[in-house]
C-alpha cells in the first residue's frame, strides 16, 4: 500500500513539473514573455521594438513579446544589465560605454550586455520650426529645450553638445512625440531626436519644421571632447526640412540581450525575425535595411554566443573582437 501510495506521489509531482515547464516556456524552448526596452512613442526605438514584438508575437507559438516604454538608450542598458528586461534598444556609442564602464558609467561596467543583431543608421538632429529664429545650436541659448527623456541617447548627446559650447537652454526631459506636440503648440523652442523618426514626419504634415545640425568646424571641436560619433546622412527627400538631405555626426542603433539568455533562445530569435525580414520592413522599413547580415560589424560590444552561431550558419564570418570572451 506504501509503494503505491509513493508512486501516485511520484507521478503527481512529476506531471506538476511538467505544467510547470509549459506554462514558463513556449514551443521553442524560450520564456514565455519576453520585455523589449525600446522608447518613447514616436520614436525610432519604439517602432523597432513593436516591429520585433509582432514578428515574434506572430511567429513563435507560446511567446509573447511585450514592447516596454523607457527613457530609452541609457535606461535601457541599465535595465537590462538589472535584469528587468530580456532584449533592448541602444544606440553604439551608449552600449559601449557601459559595456565598458567609460564616460557616463565611469566605474560602472555593465558585463551583461552583448550584441542581438545590427538595427540601423541614426543621425542627431536638433528640431525646430521655422520663424523661432533659431540657425545654429548657438542660438538654443537660454531657449525652452527638450533635450529628450532622462536616461535617453537624445539626452547624453545634447548635453554634450551644450556642454562642448557653452549653450544654456532651459532644458526640459519630454518624451518625443509629447516634445513634437509641445514644439507645435509653442510650449517649447526646439527637441532632440535622431533620423529616422516618425514624430518629425508627422510634425510636417501641419508645421515648418527646421531641423538644426552642427557644421563642419564644430563637429571637429566635438569629436576632440567626446567619444567617437561616426558622421551619416539623412537621406534626399525624407524631410521637407532637408530636401538634398544632410550629413551630420550619428550613431547605428543595436538591439541588444543579456548574456543570461540561453544560446538556443538567441538562435530561435534571430532565426525567426531574420526569416520574416519583410513584416519587419512593414512595420518600420529603416530596420529592415539596417539589420541585413553585411552590417553585422556595425556594434561596439560583442555578440551572444548564440547570434555568433547564428550568423556564422549563414556564412557570415564575425571579427575576432566581436566575438564574447
């Protein structure tokens, strides 16, 4: 009688177990929800986050991916080194800092962080409507200023920028599309955003955007005080702002994963978003072109061990210092 009582134990336990593991994992083997830091709505950050979460959402029975608005760059590195997040959006020059430990988080290493896949080109942007008599950066002196969300690359890079020249605006920390509509209505003289962003075209549609860049010379004077940002272009024709387009000092944007992440779950992820390229295209088409496999060396920290698996399977060879340790 004792045996068989001890058997029915067994077998119970064994079959709660199993619920367990199916209620914690999807089909692929990977946690049921996963968070994706991305932005603020209205930006670059928040529409790459929505395009992933669809594509996974849509794609890997039993997950579901949940978009997660934050301050965005800076935020999102510090909550997923806390493990409060599974994936997040950075801008290169952010995540190597902090990977590293340098500049914004001197003496603070965030180990944790490694490269998912590339996202795309980003270009630094200071936003204003024609008639505020603002030409160049200088003029944003003393003027209502939302530099972007505390914890954001928008804020790092404008605080630099005023930092560099001696400019004092009243600074404001607004989220984009709040800081667009802010700018519209005359609450504020101006915002930082990087291209591309659907908040400047929508601000097009009713308003004179003008859209504000460092010249030539001062990016030189720039670039001696601060780390490297590459020089990129906003494309001809995407703003009435820049019809001939423009060329200024920019970022490539990152979706990174904590190396907490098994290197199955890495690889189904990757495997999934890269083989419905074209939803992601629909939902934010920067992406899509940003993410192609030529672009793999376009991030400062090294990948997870399952994207380098990932990407070597389709013959794409990582460089050596890409690679984790």
């Amino acid at each position: 009688m004792k045996r068989i009582i001890l058997l029915i134990i067994t077998i119970s336990f064994t079959l709660i177990v199993a619920s367990c593991s199916d209620d914690s994992e999807g089909s692929s083997g990977m946690s049921n929800n996963l968070s994706i830091a991305a932005g603020t709505i209205g930006g670059g950050f928040h529409s790459g986050a929505t395009a992933v979460s669809s594509v996974i959402n849509d794609n890997i029975e039993g997950v579901q991916a949940n978009v997660e608005v934050t301050g965005s760059s800076v935020n999102n590195v510090e909550l997923l080194q806390a493990g409060e997040v599974d994936l997040a959006f950075s801008s290169t020059e952010v995540a190597w800092e902090a990977y590293h430990g340098e500049f914004t988080f001197e003496g603070n290493s965030h180990e944790k962080l490694r490269t998912l896949m590339p996202g795309w080109p980003g270009v630094w942007m200071f936003v204003t409507l024609e008639g505020n008599g603002i030409d160049s950066i200088h003029d944003l002196n003393g003027k209502s200023y939302s530099s972007g969300p505390k914890g954001s690359g928008n804020e790092v890079f404008a605080s630099r920028v005023f930092n560099t020249f001696g400019i004092e605006p009243d600074i404001q920390n607004l989220p984009t599309s709040d800081a667009a509509d802010a700018l519209k209505d005359g609450l504020i003289d101006g915002f930082s955003i990087a291209w591309p962003s659907e908040a400047i075209t929508e601000l097009e549609t009713s308003e004179e955007v003008k859209i504000v860049t460092l010249s030539d010379e001062e990016n030189e004077v720039f670039l001696e005080e601060n780390p490297p940002y590459p020089i990129l272009s906003i494309p001809p024709d995407v703003y009435n702002a820049v019809p001939d387009g423009r060329e200024a000092l920019g970022l490539y944007n990152l979706l990174l994963v904590s190396q907490d992440i098994s290197e199955e779950q890495v690889y189904n992820l990757l495997e999934t978003i890269y083989e419905n390229e074209s939803q992601i295209e629909q939902t934010w088409p920067q992406m899509a072109s940003g993410m192609l496999y030529e672009n793999v060396e376009e991030t400062t920290i090294p990948y997870h061990p399952g994207a380098v698996k990932y990407f070597e399977d389709q013959g794409i060879e990582i460089p050596e210092d890409l690679k984790p340790e």
